[in-house]
C-alpha cells in the first residue's frame, strides 16, 4: 500500500472560552460518531469507483469533522480530564 508518513500537526482552532471538560468530551464522541460515518461513506465511494470530484468532496468533509474533534483533543490534554468526566 505504500509509506506511511507522518503528517505535520496542525495548528487547530481553541475551543470555545466557555468549553467545560464535560462538553468537550460529549463533542468529541458525537463527532467522532460522524467522522465514523463518513469515513465508511468514503470507502464505500471507493469501492464502488465514485467519480474522483465526489470523492475528493467527501474528503473535504472529513477533514473539517476530524479538525472539529482535533480541537476538542487538544482542549482536553490540557484539561487532563478523563473520559468519566462527561
């Protein structure tokens, strides 16, 4: 399949001022239930020979979910706070 190469991280949005620990895990689970969904969506368009133009768009999307629970990661590694908070 290939190299696996590790990416660069990315400079993420903060989550918002008024983010408690609570919120913050309860969004990371909802998008990660999403992006969940849209990854098996992507492979199913693989699979299934999808024009490159609605693949790419679908990656797109992805990419703004994984950004979303990227930002919460980061919040709560820096709240130390475990997932039984939420």
């Amino acid at each position: 399949m290939g190299d696996l190469h590790h990416l660069p991280i990315r400079n993420l949005p903060p989550a918002p001022p008024d983010c408690s620990a609570i919120r913050a895990w309860e969004l990371l689970r909802s998008g990660a239930r999403i992006t969940h969904g849209t990854l098996g969506d992507l492979v199913a368009m693989l699979d299934a020979g999808a024009p490159p133009a609605d693949v790419f768009a679908q990656i797109d999307t992805l990419n703004v979910q994984l950004a979303a629970c990227g930002s919460c990661v980061t919040f709560l590694k820096a709240t130390d706070a475990p997932p039984s908070a939420a």
